[in-house]
C-alpha cells in the first residue's frame, strides 16, 4: 500500500517547488519578440532582479542552468594562464574549479573540508604570499549545495581587503539568492552568479550574472571573449534580443516576471530572507531531536553556518537510500541524494540525504515533510530520537 496518490512534495535541494501562479502565467502562446509587452517589462524585470542580489550594478541574462553562468563570469574577466583561488567547501566549490581549468586557468585550490566553512585567515595568509598580485580573481560558494555550508562573504572581502589584494571576488549564489541573506555591494562582491530554479521559483533554463564596474573594466581588457558569453551587450542592449544573445526565453521571463512580483508583494528580501530563516529553524529543531539518539547527524554541527535554503544529513548507508526511496513511494515526498558524499566506504552516498527548504514554501509543506521522514524512520526501524516534530511545531508557532 502507498499513500503517496495526491499532490507531490518536490523537497530537493533544486530545482525547487513552482508555485502555481508562476506556471499560469507561463501557460501562454508564444509573444511578439520585437515591440510589445515582453519587450516593455524587460527595465523593470531587470531592475527587480538587482534587488533581488541587492546591487545598483550589471545584470546579463542567459539561456542557461548555473553551470553556464559559471562559464559566463569566468569568461568575461579570465584569459588562458590567469590564476584563480578557488576556495572549495564542497562539490560545487570544485566543479567551479573545474570550469575555470577547463578555460586555461591556473586554478590553486584552498579546500576546508566539508563540514566547516572558509576560513579568513587561511585565505588572508594565501593572499598576502602572492605580493605581485598574480591571482586574478577568488571563487567562492556562499551555499555549497552539496554539504549546505554557508560561508561569510563579507569576511572573505574584509580578509582580501587586509591583504590589499587587487584580485576579483566571485562568489556562486545559485543554491542561496533569494534565501539567505546576500548583499552584493554592502559586501564588496565583484561578480555574483545564479539561476532560475531555486530561490526564484522559476524553471531551470535561465541564469544571471551579476557584475560590478570593477569587473566591467577587467572585461574590456580582455584581449578576446566568446561572443556567445560576452557579457557586454546582454548588461546594456541597444536591441532587445541582445539580452539573451539571441532569441528570448520568452515563457521563461514571464515565469520570473510573476516570481518578482510574489518575491515584492510578500515585502521584499529582508520579508523572503526571514521566512526562510524561521522555517530552517524548524527544521533544525527536528532533525537535532531526531539526533539525539540513533544515526541521524546533521552535517554542519554550528547553526551559523547552515544554509536556510538546504540541510545535508549524514545517516550511515544505507539509510539515506532507503529512507529516500521510502518517503517517495509511501508518501509523495522526493528528498534529495547526497550530492558529492561519497567516500570510500560509501561509494555510492548511500548513507546521506538533503533537504531542500528554498523558495515556494511555507510552513504546512515543512511539516508534511519532517511528518513523512518521521514516518520512514519509523517504519524502516532507524533509531532515532523524539521530539522532533514538537520541537519543529514550537518553532513555527513562535511566528
């Protein structure tokens, strides 16, 4: 028997739940690309999506996931050879990596482990022991989706700052815009890169790349830039398809264009960052009770560096699988694998699962879904601690 026949509970780590509204106003025919309403929205969407990263800055479109925005940061101010920090607390720390060695960069890896954040002084000291400058520009995940760490953006600059270090802060918000806190100008960031499908609600197929002045004055020293990723015109089009380089993601705008006004009509991001915040506590409340006893562990131990938009659980294979696989089939809901988990007694991930906890969400589907992990706890005969749905309902009545 399976009672998952109802609506189901998309609770990955992205792409993340869609909210109806969003759907509908993609539900359309197809638009007139050159004059007309799509055209017209596109100043204030773009405005909105400033607000969104808190910058007054450059914002370029494309039709892309994350990894593409990955590839269109770094090629607008990265030539072959140029040396890049990349500061990794995760899987997603080194795919970046690995993109920018895929472009010719000289990619020198600061790695933290995956159970704690970026350290300012490590990045201080490599800093200060490159004197001539070198090291162009320093990567770094505010949210790594795979361990759910959340790293201080704004120490990472003051650290660069204390060092008088010349070089770029990039820093991937794909996994945190729109959940946790991000101040792209109050933090001194450079460049800041995202996508569509988690905190913006929207359909994977779209990303952006937010970019200072600084970083526009080391892109028009580039001795050459794809066409294709060259940021330029995408920021400042004479011409609407330049936006996109090309023809729009016409039902994707419309998507975002309704994500905006949800995001303005809920009061903003510091309304969107609290709502996230209060809703990872509950969280946190059950999965510490759960804790308290059997295998359960959550895999950043200091609150201050969980992400309000993803927790990564470690369970011991092969709970995570099984734990994973039963609340789809019973309940509805789909949690996510342990992305990048592996090690060498488990190859497979097998004893690890995320909870994805970002933009459309609200406080009945945090329940139903701590209910339904409760309820496969229970029934594949995990020990576990109790509490845990007491501790989340608390939280929430606290709001």
């Amino acid at each position: 028997m399976t009672l998952s026949f109802g609506r189901s509970y998309l609770a990955i780590p992205g792409p993340s739940v869609m909210p109806d509204r969003v759907l509908r106003a993609m539900h359309r025919p197809g638009p007139n690309i050159y004059e007309g309403a799509l055209v017209a929205m596109m100043p204030d969407l773009t405005q909105g999506l400033r607000d969104v990263a808190r910058t007054r800055h450059n914002v370029a479109i494309y039709i892309a996931n994350g990894h593409g925005a990955w590839e269109a940061a770094l090629s607008n101010v990265l030539a072959p050879g140029d040396r890049v920090l990349s500061l990794c607390t995760g899987r997603f720390g080194y795919g970046w990596s690995e993109m920018a060695e895929a472009l010719g960069g000289d990619v020198q890896v600061e790695d933290f482990g995956m159970r704690a954040p970026v350290d300012p002084d490590r990045v201080e000291a490599a800093l200060r022991a490159d004197p001539t400058g070198n090291i162009r520009a320093i990567l770094l995940t505010h949210v790594d989706t795979s361990t759910s760490i959340l790293n201080d953006v704004a120490s990472v600059r003051a650290a660069m700052d204390a060092a008088g270090h010349p070089a770029l802060l990039m820093v991937d918000c794909i996994a945190s815009m729109g959940c946790d806190r991000f101040e792209m100008d109050a933090w001194g960031v450079d460049v800041a890169v995202t996508a569509s499908q988690k905190g913006l609600m929207v359909p994977p197929g779209v990303a952006f790349v937010f970019f200072s002045d600084k970083a526009a004055q080391v892109r028009a020293g580039m001795p050459r830039v794809s066409r294709y990723w060259d940021w330029t015109d995408r920021a400042n089009p004479e011409l609407f398809y330049q936006f996109f380089g090309g023809t729009a993601p016409t039902h994707h705008l419309y998507g975002l264009r309704e994500a905006l006004d949800m995001i303005a009509e809920e009061g903003g991001m510091q309304a969107v960052w609290a709502r996230h915040a209060h809703l990872a506590r509950a969280i946190w409340a059950a999965f510490e009770a759960w804790s308290c006893d059997g295998p359960l562990e959550m895999n950043v131990a200091d609150r201050a560096h969980r992400s309000n938009a993803v927790t990564s659980l470690r369970i011991g294979a092969p709970h995570g699988t099984a734990l994973r696989r039963w609340t789809e089939d019973k309940t509805g809901v789909t949690l996510g694998i342990g992305l990048g988990m592996q090690t060498e007694d488990d190859p497979n991930a097998d004893g690890f699962f995320r909870l994805g906890h970002m933009g459309h969400l609200n406080a009945q589907m945090v329940m139903g879904a701590l209910s339904s992990i409760q309820s496969g706890l229970i029934a594949l005969d995990i020990p576990h601690g109790h509490g845990a749905l007491d501790a989340a309902a608390r939280e929430i009545a606290e709001a």
